[in-house]
C-alpha cells in the first residue's frame, strides 16, 4: 500500500489523503474538485490557514503580507517561482495580514513579508523579509533536511 499524507483543501476545507507519490502530479480536492498540490501560490482565508497549518503533513511555507506593502508585493513573482520549483515537496500559501490580523497576531508576525514554515502542525522556521525565489527555495529544503 502506497505511503499517504493528509493535505486541506484551502476551497472547500475538506481533509484529503493523497499518494505521495502522487504529490508532483497535482492532486485533486475528493470533494470540490479543485487543487491542492500544483505548484501554485494557495490564497488563504483565516480558516484554511489553521487547518492546513495544524493538519497537514506536506510542509507549508506561508506567506504573511499586505496589500500596501511594497516589499511583499515586490517578492510575490519570486514565491510564485519558488512554488513551482517546490511542488510535491512542500505548499506554498499567502494569508492576507490586514485582512486577517487575529491569525497574524497569534503567528506572532511583527514584520512583513514574513515567511513561516510548518510541518506537522508546527511551526519548524521563519524566514524575515522579501526573498528572491532561490533563497526561498534553500530556507525550505535547508529546513527540512
């Protein structure tokens, strides 16, 4: 029997178990259909932050930004491209910090752009600052040996 890991739907909120080896080939949602593993930049709400945070076993990198925020707009491209280069081996999210302050100040982020990584329903790294995509890319292999 194939080795599974436990991925969040960040549309619908559904827990899924997917095939690792089956991760890079961009894995559906079972109940909407949609994504959850393509290489793309997933856009979080307050509630699909903490399930994908507390429940999945694939790592995260979230993204905690503002819209008025020059840095984080500025790094957006780069962590599109770290995303694609990561699929199958980790997710890659956004979670919006003004329009979601409770979530950023239970993160603790106290800056932006802030880049936390999460395994097993904890929090393993934080990176400061707007990255290009190649050091995004070594914060989460360097973190997840």
């Amino acid at each position: 029997m194939a080795e599974t890991v436990k991925l969040s739907c960040a549309t619908c909120g559904q827990m899924n178990r997917v095939a690792v080896d089956r991760l890079a080939a961009g894995p559906k949602c079972g109940a909407c259909g949609d994504p959850l593993a393509d290489g793309r930049v997933i856009e979080f709400d307050a509630g699909a932050h903490d399930k994908a945070t507390r429940g999945d076993d694939v790592p995260l990198l979230v993204d905690y930004w503002a819209p008025w925020c020059g840095p984080c707009r500025a790094m957006a491209p780069e962590f599109a491209k770290a995303a694609k280069v990561l699929q199958g081996r980790a997710r890659l999210a956004k979670l919006n910090t003004e329009d979601n302050p409770q979530i950023a100040q239970r993160a603790r982020i106290q800056g932006i752009p802030a880049l936390v990584l999460y395994r097993g329903g904890r929090e393993v790294a934080r990176l400061a600052g707007a990255r290009p995509a190649s050091e995004i890319v070594a914060f989460v292999q360097g973190n997840l040996g």
